[in-house]
C-alpha cells in the first residue's frame, strides 16, 4: 500500500439515489478520504437540537476512529510505554467523568498509536490522548490500535479526528496550527483541521498576537469563539501595559474561576471604562485586581462585588461590616469627647 493511501477511508454506496434536486458537493476530509455532511446536512442540523448536532458528529468521529483502525489488531499495552504526540492538541482539562466512565464501563474505544520514531519498544499517540491520561489513572492497561504513520499522516489523523468530535476549542485548534507550522507546510495544516488558508491565516495571527503565558493562564475557554478571541487580541496590542494583564490573569481572585470566566474578567479588565455622569467607579487593589464599583450620590453610597470574580471577598465584607461600624462609632464617639 502506498503512503499516499495509507489513510484512506472506504466510502459506504449509498442506498438510494435523489429523485429530484441538483448533485450537492460534499466537502471531503483531506487524506482521510472521508466526506463531511453537504449543506443540506447541515441545515438539518441547524434546525435539530445542539444535543442531536454534537451526538452527530461524536458518531462521525468514532467512525473515523474505526475505520483508521480498520483490519488492524487491537492490542494492549502498558500505559508507560506510550509518549503523546509531538505536538499538543488540547490543555490539560479535568478528565474525573471520562475516568469514572472508563472505571464502571471499562474502555470503549481503543486509542491509536504509531512505533516511536526514535524508540525501539516506545510508542507515541495519535489520538486518545484523555482515554489514555484516564487508564493510566486507574492503572489498567490501554486497549490500542498500533499503526505505521509518518509526521504527517500522524498529525493529520490526529487533527481531523478532534476537528469531529468539536472536542477541541477555537484557542486549542489555533494552537495547534500554530505548534505545526513549525514543521509542516500550510497544506498539511489545513488537511489535518480541515479549515481554509483564510481561517488558518486568522487562527494564526490571533495566537501570534497574544503571550502565550496569557493562554495558559485563561484556559481552553469552551464556548469562546474566534470573534472574541480577536476582540482580547485587539486589547492587548491597545494596552499600555499588556504585562499587567498577564499578572492580573494569573492571580489568585482570576484563577478561581472557570476557563470562560476567567476570560471574561480578563476582558473586562482590559476594556477602557468611561467616567460618564453617574456612571460607577472603579475600586481596585494596589495590584490592580479589581475589587468592587463604585456609585456615590448626594442621598447614598453604593458598593458592588462581583461574586463571580471575588466571592470571597464579598463574603469577608459580609463578615467585616459588622465589626467597622463598632469600630466607626468608637471612632465617632473619642472625636466627639475630644
């Protein structure tokens, strides 16, 4: 068998053929042969549940798993022997359902690997990387398929089968490309995320604009899309001092939110804020962690915590309140004496 047809993927005949209508153009899936939904499929699937659209392509993804792995030998090995891919895919994520699924259920689905390049007895992955982080958790042996793949094959099998499962968000995909283009051409690129040259050029330039030690710290971030990605990018180059924002999203009163979240606040800390007429202030720590607004008028003084950024906080100021009022009458009360 040829390299070139080392991915390929045999297409099932349909049953039945339309009775009307123009041929719709299928987009295929770069080596590995595969053809993704045509419009219609996807106006189907726009009009079904987001449910029914992720079980969709999770099937999709499993049968792409199958049919790489198709006549090949199911085998199992030690999880120690198994390097990940070259090149990561994903930031680390909380796996606790996938193991306690794989702890009632057993494995599933088998991950891939290919010979180590470079190790005799070693294998790398090619994808099943969280099956894989979740049996070694328990301490089992990894069902696997082993299969001979060059860096290219590798890498393409591992893109196109996260690209179906939607398993991966925007920043882990733009990632990813990012970490290829180091060593494969554009075409490979967008064989193995399935995007267009213009996709990956925007993918590329918003990774390129932003520290990468301000990706780590804000996360995956699922449901953050390329549009407000962009948006922080713009920030960033707008900022007089991007650092400050690092720091701000490493801290501790940032790092207690979730992934989304984190990259709210990191937003909002970073936007301009306007001093219009009744508008509250700011009241930030000498670090510039944002604490609480600030709306004082002639009848009274309000103050608001965001108990999503800093809920325990809010809960000290509860606890305090109390106490400084005491403090303030006796404060009040020696000043009046004197």
């Amino acid at each position: 068998m040829s390299r070139k047809d080392i991915l390929r993927v045999p297409q099932p005949k349909s049953s039945s053929e339309p009775s009307q209508a123009r041929p719709i153009r299928a987009k295929v899936l770069p080596m590995l042969n595969a053809e993704a939904p045509p419009a219609a499929s996807r106006l189907t699937h726009q009009v079904g549940t987001a449910l029914a659209e992720g079980k969709a392509r999770f099937e999709r993804a499993e049968e792409i798993e199958r049919q790489l792995a198709k006549g090949q030998a199911v085998v199992e090995l030690d999880t120690s022997e198994i390097d990940p891919s070259f090149v990561q895919d994903r930031m680390e994520g909380n796996i606790d359902g996938l193991i306690a699924s794989v702890r009632e259920h057993g494995q599933q689905v088998p991950i891939m690997v290919r010979p180590h390049p470079d190790q005799s007895g070693r294998y790398q992955t090619v994808f099943g990387h969280r099956r894989l982080r979740a049996v070694k958790e328990i301490g089992l042996r990894v069902k696997a398929v082993v299969r001979e793949l060059t860096d290219e094959e590798l890498v393409v099998a591992q893109g196109q089968e996260n690209n179906e499962r939607q398993d991966l968000t925007f920043i882990e995909k733009a990632r990813f490309a990012a970490q290829l283009r180091t060593r494969f051409s554009r075409d490979v690129i967008i064989a193995s995320l399935s995007v267009d040259k213009a996709d990956l050029s925007k993918m590329l330039a918003i990774v390129d604009a932003l520290p990468p030690e301000l990706i780590d710290a804000v996360g995956p971030a699922p449901g953050v899309g390329r549009p407000r990605w962009l948006e922080l990018a713009e920030l960033m180059e707008k900022a007089p001092a991007p650092q400050d924002a690092v720091s701000y999203a490493w801290s501790e009163v940032v790092q207690h939110l979730g992934s989304e979240d984190r990259f709210k606040a990191v937003v909002t800390h970073l936007k301009p804020r306007r001093a219009a007429k009744g508008a509250p202030g700011i009241l930030a720590s000498p670090s510039g962690v944002r604490l609480a607004e600030i709306r004082n008028s002639k009848s009274k003084l309000e103050i608001t915590v965001d108990k999503k950024l800093s809920p325990a906080f809010a809960a000290f100021i509860l606890e305090k309140l109390p106490k400084l009022f005491e403090e303030h009458l006796a404060d009040d009360q020696q000043n009046n004496g004197e």
